[in-house]
C-alpha cells in the first residue's frame, strides 16, 4: 500500500510541475505578443504622426477667384493698375489661403493667367493685401485684385475669342511649388474696343507745372530700359523742352512677345513758353539691343502749353516779329 501511495504523490507532484511550466511559457508567450503588438501600435502612430506632420509642413496654397462687378478700385487698395477707367468696369478678386492646420507660413513669390492659347499674363504687380513674397501664416487669407478690361485685353491681344475662356491662375510658392485654380473669364464681355494710339495734338492746352500722360500699349521681345519722348517749342522760344518717359506696367508674354500698357508721362517745366510743342525724339532704349525709334502713332505729334495768364497763343503768332 505504502509503495502505491507514494507512486501516486510522485505522479501527482509532476503533473502539477508541469502546470504551472505551462502556465508560465503562455505568460511569457503572451507578454511576448502584447510587446509586439504595442511596438506595432507605437510605430503606426508614430509613422501617422510623421506623414501628418509631414503634410503639415508641405506647403499649400487654397486660391478662390471671383469675378467682382461695378467696383471701383477695392477698399484700401489704391489705384487699381491697367488703362485708365478699367478699376470701374470689373475687377479680378483671387484669394490666398493658408489653411490653419498648417504649421508653417507659406510664401507666393508670383502669380501668373495662363491661357489655353499658350499666353501667360503675370499677375505679380496685382494690388492687394500684401506684396508678392510676403508670408501667410496658417490660418491666413489675403486677397488681390486686377481689372478685368485689362486681363480681357491681354486674353483677346493672345488670341483668345468667343465669349468664355477657360484658363487657371498660378501661383508659385518660394520652395518653386505650383498651386493652381481654374476660372473662366468672359472676354467678349470685358474687352474694351482696341486702345487707339494716342495722335494728333493730344489734350490740352496744358499748363506749366501741369503733368502729361498717354496711355499706349507696347509689343517687344527685350527688356525695355527707358522709353523717352522730348517736345521742343516750335518758335524755339523759352528756354525748356517738354520730356516725357515711359513707365511700363503690368506684363503679358506670349511666344516670347512682351505686351505691356505703358504711361507716357512727364511735367510741363514751370517755365515753358506757351504755344505748341512739336515732338522731335521718340525713342526706346532696349538693355540688349540700345536705341531704336518708336512708331509715332503711339504719341501725340504735338502739345499745347496755355499761357499762365490766361491768354492762349496761337500757332504763328507772332512770327512777323
């Protein structure tokens, strides 16, 4: 009896050894797999976190256009750019937006119209909330505004007709990223009659001190340094010339052809004789090419000064000495 009883402790002893080396291998089995899971868990998250904050520090812009009628120049804009009058017919609104959950400003350095024909329209001289290059924090919105007389014209001068124009706004941010936004512009609808070139003896009379402008557009294939046009009396009387120098504005490229709105503009000297004022140099200097003559359609052949008494002269007065 003793022997089976203690046969009987034996077995029972071992069977409960290996319970519990059992129980323990699933334990560390177990612990083994939580571990991994949790690295698993711990190396997602961190690998979401990277590519959200990776997306979070890639630049992007949200550009809204809209087509804004009957609006002179915008509120704290000054003077809206273009030909004269084009700020009351219709302006351009494009908006910037940095969205807020962004973690770094985002910086647009240019802004461009590009046109199914190919042609391009730099944006980058457009009126607005701040200048091209400046920084829109996160969370920012600026807005800038162009006529759209102006950007019509340039369409239709780059071959593009018919009512509707499909084109896209571009805007590149300072690391050289593209973002775009399409938009339809009207050009049949906002396209003033062609701009005639400014002939004749122009307006007037004008008076000493008083400030000449004509407003013409420009086609060149280099980079336009200086545009000059002097008037001198035609009795050669009083002892200053009228100048006048061109100053371009907003640009349109298209087949490396610039079109350009130019203001030719200068001051009667203070001093001038009154009596028309024949124009005897009209020029524009090119930075690679020097001096080459201008058509003279694009200015008045002749200025009137008015007397600063009042009294007008008259062409030949007073020849017969």
């Amino acid at each position: 009896m003793e022997g089976k009883e203690d046969t009987v402790g034996i077995v029972g002893q071992s069977t409960s050894g290996m319970g519990l080396e059992g129980w323990g291998l699933l334990v560390a089995v177990a612990g083994v797999v939580m571990a991994a899971l949790g690295l698993a868990y711990a190396v997602a998250r961190h690998r979401r976190e990277d590519a959200r904050r990776r997306a979070a520090l890639e630049p992007f812009l949200e550009i809204s256009i809209e087509e804004r009628t009957a609006l002179a120049s915008p509120p704290g804009s000054g003077t809206v750019l273009g030909p004269p009058g084009a700020g009351g017919e219709g302006v351009l609104e494009v908006a910037l937006a940095n969205p807020p959950e962004k973690e770094r400003p985002v910086r647009p350095v240019a802004m461009d119209l590009v046109a199914p024909s190919g042609g391009r329209v730099s944006l980058s001289g457009m009126e607005g909330d701040v200048v091209l290059g400046e920084e829109i924090a996160p969370g920012d919105r600026v807005r800038f505004w162009l006529p759209l007389e102006h950007v019509a014209w340039v369409l239709s001068e780059l071959g593009n007709s018919g009512g509707g124009v499909p084109t896209h706004v571009e805007v590149r941010d300072a690391l050289g990223n593209v973002h775009s936004r399409e938009t339809t512009i009207d050009v049949d609808r906002w396209s003033p009659p062609p701009p005639s070139p400014a002939s004749g003896t122009g307006r007037g009379p004008y008076r000493p001190g008083e400030e000449v402008v004509f407003w013409f557009p420009l086609e060149h294939e280099e980079e336009v340094e200086e545009i000059l046009a002097i008037y001198e009396h035609r009795g050669g009387a009083g002892p200053s010339d009228v100048y006048l120098w061109g100053h371009m504005e907003v640009e349109a490229a298209h087949g490396g052809v610039a079109l350009s709105w130019v203001d030719l503009s200068g001051e009667i000297p203070r001093d001038a004789a009154p009596g028309p004022y024949d124009r005897i140099y009209f020029k524009a200097t090119y930075r690679a090419g020097g001096t080459v003559d201008l058509d003279e359609r694009l200015a008045p052949e002749t200025i009137e000064v008015a007397d600063p008494a009042g009294r007008e002269e008259t062409p030949g007065e007073g020849d017969d000495g």
